[in-house]
C-alpha cells in the first residue's frame, strides 16, 4: 500500500508528522452515504478527526447532523452552522450548565443532550428551568457494551419517568452497539438485528402510550450497514470517515480505505539487524492491546519495543541486508486512527502525493471558548 501513501518532498515534513489523505478521504465519504442509501440518515461522529474542516467537508456532501463526545466538539459542529448535534456522552457536573451554554450561544444548531439516569436528568431538568430553557433529550440505551446507557429491560419505565420533567424535550433514543465489531459480517447482522428489534418492541410500547419517540440513532462504523436496513433510524458510523488498519482488516466487507497516516524516519541502527524510527508512544494511539500501527514497505521487520519517542524494530533472520538506511522516510498505518489523531495539533493534508493543506484538530482540546 506503500505506494498511494508516499509524499513529494517528504525531506521538508518534520516527523513524526500526521498526514491525511483528501482523496482517500472523499471515497470514504462517498461510501459511507452510498452504505446508508441516504445522506440525510447519516448522524456522522466527529471523534475520529475533531476537525472543523472535516465537519464542513461532510456538510458539503450534504451532511448536517454530528454526534460528539465532547463539549468541544459541540461547539466545533455549531461553529460550522450544523442542523443538529447530539453529545453522546452523560452531561456530568460543570458539564450541565456548559451544554445550556452551547444551546443558547448556537441558536441555529439544535443540540440533544442523552441521559441512562432519572437523577441526572433530573439536574439537567432543574437547571434547564432555572434558565427558561427547553432541552431536547434522547435516553441513552445499554445495546450490550456495559459502558453507558439503561439496559433495555427498564428502558420504557426510564423514557416514561422522564417525559414528565419540567424543561426537557423527550423525542427518541441513542443506541450505540460497540460490542458488536463482529468480523463476519452475517453474524454482525444477526446479533444487529437481535438487539434492534428488542429496542423497536419498546419504542412502540412508549408511542402506544402517547409519548413521541421518532429519533432513533444506531450503530458505529462495524455496525451501521447492519441498522441501514430500517428505515426509520438515522446511522452514526465515525471511524470509517478516516478509517485505520484495525477496521481495515477486520470489517472487509466495508472497505474503507485508511487516510490518516504517520510519516516517520529511521533514527539508529543501535545493534546488528536492529532499526529505531521516531514514532513512539506519544504519537500513536496506545489501543488497542498488541501493535499498535502496521509499518509499510519493510515486509520482514518485527516490532520489539516502543518508549515515548523511539519505536524499535529488528529484521527477521536472514533479511537483515534489507534494513532501512538511517533517514529513511517510513509510513506507518495506525490500528487506531481515533486517539492517534488527537495526539497532534494539525494533520498536513495530502493531494496526489503534494502536502496542499493544513487542518488543525479543533477539537483537541477539552474546552474551546465555552
């Protein structure tokens, strides 16, 4: 894969640099509206990149609704004039009166809190009516990974318990199922298809009992071609907008190609067969457990250690006279481009192999100005 990675005037860049690829980035894209049949379905997360230049890269394919994990993000998405943004994260503490903030300080982004606990919402609800606020609100539901949300058995008594606080806006549920980054695509979609009737039966019991529940946010990039089948739900893949060499591997069936890759060089020959690069820890993300990032066009070197800002790798026996010079220019694809991305301020953005751009990580920060 060498080859569509390589970079023009690669002595220029100081590494380890972050480069994405627009191109590869735009098929993505592409491929992503075609799997959900309908741009308007897509409810995009903005984890993977936090970059205000990609928000507004998807919203001139016609994309206009973002999830977030962040209040940052938040504001990064109402920046950009977005229709909608759901933080798909509890609000906790100091996190309540900031999202009031956001709601009033982008007036043209309507944003939706979740929430898996009465007691939280309850706060929420209080703080809300103390400014005269309505907030809209979608129950967070437990689709098997434990992490957040309330656990589909007590999902219609929470939704119900809810609609009946002061200031909050009750209209649908968020529904992450990361536990099902399945390979096998068919049994992907049986255990997809499971869980979502389950949550389907619970969401016509509430409109039987006269509460609107008519937004339904589903899946994660493994499992959205899955949900894509129902058309009442809107779709929040993320990874796959940049893509990276975990979900390349395992979920074939998708093919999304990686754009976010780390340029890096050959530092030392330390010991006989041995090579160190200047991409340690602090520049790639550190999950998951095992390699952390696929080294490209040095087929027979094996990782064997990696400190803060070194990576060390030794050549298998008999390919030692294939060991890169020292200044060589390397590619490394991450296994995960989520957190390797916000491990830098800016990603140099490549064009036919030319850096012609650079967008900075807006979002990587935990508080912009709110």
């Amino acid at each position: 894969m060498k080859n569509i990675y390589e970079i023009k005037k690669a002595e220029e860049i100081i590494t380890p640099a972050l480069i994405y690829y627009e191109d590869i980035i735009l098929d993505n894209l592409n491929k992503m509206i075609e799997t959900a049949g309908d741009r308007r379905r897509l409810w995009p997360h903005v984890k993977s990149h936090k970059m205000e230049k990609l928000v507004r890269l998807q919203m001139e394919k016609g994309i206009s609704k973002f999830k977030c994990a962040t209040i940052a993000e938040a504001e990064m998405v109402g920046t950009c004039g977005a229709a909608e943004a759901v933080i798909a994260y509890p609000l906790i503490g100091p996190n309540v009166a900031r999202f009031l903030k956001l709601q009033v300080s982008y007036p043209k982004t309507r944003f939706w809190a979740i929430g898996d606990d009465i007691e939280q919402l309850r706060i929420l609800s209080a703080q809300a009516c103390e400014k005269s606020l309505k907030v809209n609100v979608l129950i967070d539901v437990n689709m098997g990974t434990n992490r957040t949300g309330v656990e589909v058995e007590k999902l219609y008594d929470l939704y119900m318990e809810c609609c009946k606080l002061p200031g909050l806006s009750l209209n649908g549920l968020h529904c992450y199922d990361g536990n099902h980054g399945i390979e096998n695509y068919e049994e992907r979609r049986r255990a997809v298809e499971e869980a979502d009737h389950k949550v389907f039966k619970v969401v016509e019991r509430i409109k039987q009992s006269g509460e609107n529940c008519d937004i339904l946010i589903m899946g994660g990039t493994p499992s959205f071609p899955c949900h894509a089948k129902y058309g009442n739900v809107y779709l929040s893949p993320g990874t796959c907008v940049i893509s990276d060499d975990g979900y390349y591997h395992r979920f074939q069936d998708e093919n999304f190609v990686p754009a976010g890759i780390l340029m890096t060089r050959v530092v030392s020959h330390a010991a006989e067969g041995y090579f160190t690069i200047d991409l340690g820890y602090k520049g790639i993300a550190s999950d998951p457990q095992g390699q952390r990032g696929r080294l490209l066009g040095v087929e027979h070197a094996v990782s064997v250690g990696q400190n803060e800002e070194h990576w060390i790798w030794k050549m298998e026996s008999g390919y030692e006279n294939e060991r890169p010079q020292i200044g060589t220019v390397l590619y490394v694809i991450p296994t995960h481009i989520c957190p390797t991305s916000a491990l830098y301020p800016s990603a140099l953005v490549a064009r036919n192999g030319e850096i012609v751009d650079e967008w900075l990580v807006t979002a990587r920060n935990r508080k912009i100005t709110i």
